[in-house]
C-alpha cells in the first residue's frame, strides 16, 4: 500500500504506530496519538463501567 508523503511527516502510516507526530517549524512538531485498546482494568473485569474510586 502506497501513502501520500510529506517531508513534514515524522512519524506517519508507513510505521506500525498509533501516533503521528508532524514537524511544524525546526523547534515545534504537532503529536496525535490515538488508543484501541481497551484499559486492562476492563479486560480484566469485563467491566464496561469507569471503576470505583478508593475510600
């Protein structure tokens, strides 16, 4: 599969990652990260619900 280039990519669709960051100037660069993994806690528990806090 071919994707679209940039020179400003830095981290894009070519690398197995779940985030992106794109160069702006020399000294700032934009960071998207995305999570699809559920939290452990829910995996654990089968819980689809936030947990509790501690008393």
């Amino acid at each position: 599969m071919t994707f679209p280039t940039d020179e400003n990519v830095m981290v894009g669709l070519d690398r197995a990652d779940d985030a992106g960051v794109y160069k702006v100037s020399e000294d700032l660069a934009l960071i998207q990260t995305v999570d699809f993994l559920r939290p452990l806690w829910m995996i654990l528990t089968g819980s689809a619900r936030s947990p509790q806090p501690m008393p």
